[in-house]
C-alpha cells in the first residue's frame, strides 16, 4: 500500500512535513523576510491589478508568515475590502468579517486574532497561505482542513492566490480526494499559475508592468475573479 492510500501513514508524514517547513521558515532572519516580503507585495500588485476594489480575505500572518497587511492597507486605498477568516466551530467552513485600523478583535484558533464583530461578508479572492506547496498548485496547512472545507462550501467559488517561500515548495503532498489546489501562487520569486495539473512559472512582474505576460487576462482580469459577485452579498 502507498502513502498515498494509507491515511495513517499519510498523516504522520505530513506532520513531520509540516514541522520540518515551519521550523525552516522560522529561521528566516527579519531583514530577509521583510525583502521578501516586499517582493510578494509588488507582485501581487502588478500581477494582479483586479484586486482593487474587491472583497479580498487575507490572514493575519502566523510564525513568518508573509504578512499581507502592509498590502491590505494599499489596496484599501483603492477601495478593496479586507476580510479576516473567522473559525466558528471545530470542523465547519470559515466565516469572514470585514476588517479596517480600529475595529475590535478577539484571538481565535492558534491564537489568530479577527474581527469582533463587523459584518460577515463572501470574498471574491482569497490570499492563503501555506505550510508547503507542490508542482501541482496543493497545499500543505496545519492540518484543521479548515480552508479546504470552506473553499468547498463556497458557491461562486473565490480565486485563491497561495502565498509563501520559496523554501516551502515540495514535490508532492500527495493530495487525497478533499484537497483543493489554489488558483495561484505567488512567492518572492514571481507567480505561478496553476494549468491543468500543474503550476506553470510565469515571471515576476517588472515596473510598469501589470503583468508579466502580454494579456493581463492571464490575471486577475479573468473569470476566476468575479467582480459582479458584490453585487450578490
């Protein structure tokens, strides 16, 4: 029997995956992170120019994780707004809440804060982070199945855009039948996208550039983000 068909032994080297790649990424020393994190910022804003005036979930960043905040507050200006996922019980979809400066939080799951109590909203787009990632668009998170379910349940499904290191992609997750592969994914390096069982490196946008190919419809411009869906919550 495989890994791939044996959940127990599935399930302790994903652990042991799982530690391994948040021990390297917590070893990131703060200056090369903030590089990075730079980095991720200029691409997702020049490869991704449908992102302005969105409903956009991000995460509040968790042990190095890339910390979409610095973009949120960028992308506000441009009238984006910024959810916050919110877990309502042990093994149920994310709910998210509109998030801005001042509002109220509360620490959830892990310690994570969210919004106390602004309004629940659907996103269009979602920047996800991930534990690892494999040559197929997968994700390797903590283990709740928290996102995987939610993806699930949500109907128009949102663009996910995976954020992480480099240092955190892999050859395979080995993925089982509930897990969701992301649209994208973006990491200090440039952008990836995911083509039919795999992720395709595109380029990392240059300045004054929207995207790093000759049709920004490669990006957020496409159907994947649905712009009309606002009009639905």
């Amino acid at each position: 029997m495989t890994m791939a068909n044996d959940p127990d032994k599935l399930a302790a080297w994903r652990r042991e995956q799982r530690g391994v790649l948040i021990a390297r990424r917590e070893a990131i020393k703060p200056e090369q992170l903030l590089e990075w994190r730079k980095a991720m910022d200029s691409h997702l804003l020049r490869g991704f120019p449908g992102l302005r005036g969105v409903k956009l979930a991000i995460c509040w960043p968790y042990r190095n994780e890339y910390d979409a905040r610095h973009l949120a507050a960028t992308l506000r200006r441009s009238g984006t707004e910024i959810l916050l996922p919110v877990v309502v019980a042990r093994a149920t979809p994310l709910q998210f809440r509109e998030w801005r400066p001042g509002v109220a939080m509360l620490k959830g799951a892990l310690g994570i804060a969210y919004p106390k109590d602004t309004p629940l909203a659907r996103p269009q787009v979602v920047l996800l982070p991930m534990v690892g990632f494999d040559a197929a668009g997968y994700r390797l998170g903590y283990g709740g199945g928290y996102f995987d379910r939610t993806l699930a349940a949500l109907d128009p499904r949102p663009t996910v855009i995976g954020v992480v290191h480099e240092l955190a992609r892999m050859e395979s997750i080995h993925p089982q039948p509930h897990d969701i592969p992301v649209d994208f994914v973006v990491t200090e390096r440039g952008i990836y996208r995911r083509d039919g069982a795999t992720l395709e490196f595109l380029a990392a946008p240059k300045p004054g550039e929207l995207a790093p190919l000759s049709s920004p419809v490669c990006y957020a411009n496409s159907p994947e983000i649905r712009r009309d869906d606002a009009s639905k919550q």
